[in-house]
C-alpha cells in the first residue's frame, strides 16, 4: 500500500478544463420584486449548473412564499431529526449501522419539491430524510432506528431499510439499489404511466459494475430514470480523487446525457429535478443528474468523519456553504420573514422532532410472534413456515 501511495503521489493530477460547478447556498438573486402572495422569479448563478451532451437548466426559478418557508421548515426539520438520532446513537439507544444526512438537506427537501407525488424514488443507506418527505413520519423513522413497534418498517428493517408506497429504500448493498431503481422505471414505462423515477447513490457507490450495467439497460430501453449521484465529496474514508479516475459522474453515462448541479442550493436542486424530470417523462430515455453536495459527520456513526479531511475544512463549510443558513438569508434579503420569523420555525421544528422522539420511545419492541410476519408481502404467505429447527413450525 505504501509503495502504491507514492506511485500514486508521482502521478500528474488532472487538470480541469471547464469552470467548476458554483456550491454556494446563497448565490441566487431575484430577477423581479418578490411578492408575498404571487409567484415571482429568481436567477441562479451561472455556474449553477454544467451539462454533458445536453443543455443545461434555466437558470431562472419561479418560486412562492409559501414554497420558501416551507423548503426552509422541511430543511430545518430533517436536520433537527438526523441531530436526534446522533444523540440517541451516542446514548446507545440505538445500535448498528446509521448513516445521517447532515448537511444535505438540500438534495432530499429539492428533490421532494421538483417531483410529484406518485413519481418513484430509491437510495442508498443515508435515507432518513427520503422516507419522511416521501410519506413517512419522524416518529416512524426514529422509530425504527430504535428497532420499535411505531417504526416503518415495524421496528425489524432498521437505519437502512425504511419504505413508503413510493420510495423504495432505504438499501444496505452499496449500489444495489441502482439496478431496482432501472427496474422501476422499466415497469412505468411498461405501465405507460408518465412518471419518473430517481435512483440515487453516492460519488463511493459509482465504481460498482451494476451501476453502468444499469446505465446500459437504461439506454437500451430508453428507460424513464434519473440516476442520481450524491456526491458528497467522500466515500467510506476514502476521497472522491483517490478513488476515481473521473471525477465529473454526470459524465460517466456513455450515451446518457448528464447534468451536475449544485447541491447546496436548494434552488439549483429543484430546478435541476424538474428539468430532469420533463426530460425522461417527455421520452428521452435516462439522464444521469449529479449533486456537489456535503456532509457535515462520517460517513456512518462509526467514523469521526476527521482523518481523511481536516476539521477547518468541516467548519469552513458549515460557516460559508450550509444549505439551511442559505435559504434563510434569501429568505431575509428579500423580506419575506425576519430572523425572527426564522427563529420560530426552527423552535418549532426542535418541538415537533422532540415530541417524535418520546414517542418513539415510548413504543414497545416487536414481540416473539412479529418475527414470522413481513417476511412475505402481505397475502402471499404460503401456509407455513419453518424455524431454526424442524419442530419450529409456525402456521398462517
């Protein structure tokens, strides 16, 4: 390994022949007077967005009031339920793998606002905030981190297997659920439903061979997908250079087009999903759709998160680029809330996550006779099934 570290270190580092992609969370400007009860138009940055063999978003958003605070309540709310769930982790109330998403809140509360409600969405195992915009409860996620009754998966599935009617995980395998997110999309297209779908993993999943398998069935079917890198700069401790050849994933699609946007704008992130969206539901096949984003902790509780980057580039990102305080000062500049007004959501968001939390608590742990159900989707069971030994038989 070290021999490999200094062939490594030798080797000419790529340079970037095209202006990079603009991770600021506050970057927008308006394009008209903000109204406090009618729609009105604000302009991205120009580097917002980079686009492979396609052409970018506008880079003009329509936006409301109502649509800010509530982006900023969603965002504020996520980041409120991922904190609780790092202090109950630490308490040792839950155990096993958890993943958080703090600090990308921007891709899930975006995502969720350039989709509909009957479009399908699946991820990896950093998958809290997905399962609750898309129809869960906090108390249901919390829940099943602490392996209770209330949880959305009955307290048996865990931090990395929580599923609504239209998100589909929640998935431990890393990049597994790529493939089951191309066969969504097959079975809309198949259905001839005009919906999209979103399959989304991390810059560390992209190497996987079933990622570019999928690419290629994709495109063979002209598949309505969007495949989605989260690209939070760092895998499993392992930096996004050290680990790929090519850095720029929206590229990596061969014959599919790309986009990379900025993950830190809650903006940029709607707007690039609702461009996507228009594009695979219009029948042009799939789209890759990658997100500069970035994590504030480790990649899982079990890693500090601070020996392969140092804490002042943590901080530096925290105090410069977080995607929350972003919002917000949009939000102020343009006189559509105080500080104040701000302030209050945030309590108000802390009140609701802490009321999920005893909540959560206070559900009993699954009983002996809950391990025979749910092993089976629910009317398919056969008539019996065996345990651990031949004499342990349960009947349906």
């Amino acid at each position: 390994m070290a021999s490999l570290a200094r062939i490594r270190s030798t080797l000419p580092r790529r340079v970037p022949l095209a202006r990079a992609v603009q991770t600021s969370a506050d970057s927008t400007k308006l394009a008209q007077d903000p109204s406090h009860s009618e729609p009105f138009t604000v302009r991205l940055h120009e580097d917002s967005f980079r686009a492979y063999k396609t052409e970018p978003p506008s880079l003009d958003v329509e936006v409301t009031k109502e649509g800010l605070l509530g982006m900023y309540k969603d965002m504020t709310t996520m980041r409120r339920m991922e904190q609780a769930a790092d202090a109950m982790y630490k308490q040792k109330l839950i155990r096993g793998f958890c993943h958080l998403a703090i600090g990308q809140e921007a891709v899930s509360v975006g995502l969720e606002r350039g989709i509909t409600a009957e479009d399908k969405v699946i991820t990896a195992y950093r998958c809290h905030p997905f399962a609750v915009l898309r129809g869960g409860t906090i108390a249901g996620v919390l829940g099943e981190l602490l392996g209770r009754q209330i949880g959305m998966s009955n307290g048996k599935g865990g931090s990395m297997h929580i599923f609504t009617p239209t998100f589909f995980g929640g998935n431990g395998i890393v990049g597994a659920q790529v493939p089951v997110g191309a066969g969504l999309a097959f079975a809309q297209k198949y259905l001839e439903k005009p919906l999209a779908t979103y399959a989304l993993y991390g810059d560390g999943a992209s190497n996987q061979g079933q990622v570019f398998e999928a690419y290629n069935m994709a495109k063979l079917w002209n598949l309505p997908c969007v495949f989605v890198c989260e690209n939070n700069k760092y895998g499993m401790g392992t930096s996004a250079e050290r680990s790929s050849s090519n850095t720029e994933y929206f590229t990596r699609g061969d014959k599919i087009p790309g986009i990379q946007a900025n993950g830190m704008d809650v903006l940029a992130v709607m707007k690039a999903v609702q461009h996507t969206r228009e594009w695979v539901t219009s029948g042009n096949g799939p789209i890759l759709l990658e997100f500069v984003t970035y994590r504030y902790g480790g990649h899982s509780m079990s890693d500090p998160g601070t020996t392969y980057r140092t804490r002042d580039e943590i901080q530096k990102m925290r105090s410069t680029q977080d995607t929350i305080r972003g919002l917000g000062r949009y939000i102020e500049e343009w006189g559509l809330a105080t500080e104040e007004d701000l302030k209050k959501i945030d309590k108000e968001a802390k009140a609701v996550v802490d009321a999920a939390v005893e909540e959560a608590k206070a559900s009993p742990e699954p009983l002996e006779k809950d391990l025979w159900t749910d092993i089976y989707y629910k009317g398919t069971e056969p008539p019996f099934m065996r345990g651990r030994e031949r004499e342990e038989i349960h009947h349906y």
